[in-house]
C-alpha cells in the first residue's frame, strides 16, 4: 500500500523565507531530526526547540540517490 502525504510544500515555502528562519545551534536545548526517504533522494532536517516550545530549524540536507544505491534498495 503507498502512502500519500500532504503538499506541505506552499507552508514550507513561506515559512523558510520569513526573518529569522534558521537557529543557532545551542546544546542546552532539545534537538529533533526529521528524515525522509523517496525513490529519488534523501532529506533532513536538524530542529531546535527553542524556550517558548517553538522549533526552528538549524540545517537541512538532501540529496540524490545514485543508480548503484537504487538497485541495492
């Protein structure tokens, strides 16, 4: 069975464009990773939540899988 997720795309959009978006890094809060994994590539994101219980994110990363590691899936 294949499962659909919703079009965030429009919300991330915007909220990635808006000042200040990313945090700085500090280890005295708590982090979240967000991974996800599709056909064509990889994705994440580094999160920090801040004192008022708001994320924001510190990095994200993504790239393409290669035809070698597509065929060893």
């Amino acid at each position: 069975m294949e499962r659909r997720t919703p079009n965030r795309f429009p919300k991330f959009g915007k909220k990635i464009t808006e000042i200040p978006c990313f945090a700085h890094y500090n280890s005295d809060y708590k982090k979240v990773i967000i991974l996800d994994a599709i056909t064509k590539g990889l994705g994440a994101t580094l999160w920090k939540e801040q004192s008022d219980a708001k994320q924001k994110p510190i990095a994200f990363a993504s790239r393409f899988i290669s035809d070698g590691e597509k065929r060893y899936a």
